[in-house]
C-alpha cells in the first residue's frame, strides 16, 4: 500500500510533467499561428522576418517538444496503458508521426527560406497549402496528445474529497 508521502511525490511528478506539456504546447501552437498567419499573407504581404524566425526556430521548436514527449509524456501515457488496452499502439503512432513531422518541417523550412532568399521552388498557392497541410497536422497532432492527457488531469491530488 502506498503512503501518502509516495502518492504526493508521484502527484508531483505528475504535475510537472503535465506543466512541461503545456509549456511546448504553447511552443507548438505558437509556432502553428506564425505559419498560418504567413500562408494568410501570401503571396504579396508575407513578413520576411516572420518568415526568417519561423523558419530559423522550427526545427528546435518541434525536435524540443518531441523529445519532450518522447521521455516524458509518452512513458507516463504507456503507464496508462495498463488501464486502456490500445493506449500502447497510440503511443506507437504518436512517435511514428514524429518522424513524418520532421520530415515535413525540413521542406517547410527549406521552402521558406527560398522564399525569403527571393527564390522561391513552388508557387505562392503551393506554399499556402503546404503551410495549411503542415500546421493543421501539427495541430491534430497536439489536440491527441491533449486528449490523451486528460485522464492524468482528472486525477484528483492525494486528500482531495472525491465528487462521487
């Protein structure tokens, strides 16, 4: 049986990582509103500082909440797992679109950065939608991993009067 002292700690450690989560969450739909903010300008109005940082920070802002998700969060979601029977092979798949995330961050970036160098390799449109296509699937993406989550959220602090 476990004391009190242990349920606070693991509530703790709970907590925290629930905090980190939010924390690239904010990350990641940041960058998400920058890009789609940058297709909604295209082809004549889009800043090219805007799209210098987002292109610049990108990579570290996903690779950071990736690797966050994939020591923290994930590990905590497959400890789920032995309460939800298919909660493994959604894990599997979040880290599978990881990769494919990456993936489609390096062709945005580059394709950005061709675009402020006055060089662009497809047209405005083609950008939009590639934009469009790259940040609704982060976005589909994160709005998972926070339904995923809620079971850890629900959980009520050791002490806590029940509402049943």
């Amino acid at each position: 049986m476990k004391t009190d002292s242990t349920s606070v700690l693991e509530r703790n450690r709970v907590q925290s990582m629930l905090d980190g989560f939010d924390a690239h969450q904010r990350q990641m739909e940041s960058l998400c509103s920058r890009l789609e903010l940058i297709a909604d300008l295209l082809p004549d109005q889009a800043d090219p500082t805007l799209c210098k940082f987002t292109s610049d920070s990108m990579m570290s802002t996903l690779s950071d909440a990736q690797s966050f998700e994939e020591n923290e969060l994930f590990p905590m979601l497959e400890v789920l797992g032995h309460l939800e029977p298919e909660m493994d092979r959604l894990v599997e798949q979040l880290r599978d679109e990881h990769y494919e995330d990456l993936c489609f961050a390096e062709e945005v970036r580059d394709n950005l950065a061709s675009m402020i160098q006055g060089e662009p390799t497809q047209t405005a449109n083609a950008t939009g939608y590639m934009l469009r296509g790259f940040f609704e699937k982060l976005r589909r993406h994160m709005a998972y991993e926070r339904h995923l989550t809620a079971p850890l959220r629900q959980k009520k602090a050791p002490g806590t009067p029940d509402a049943s």
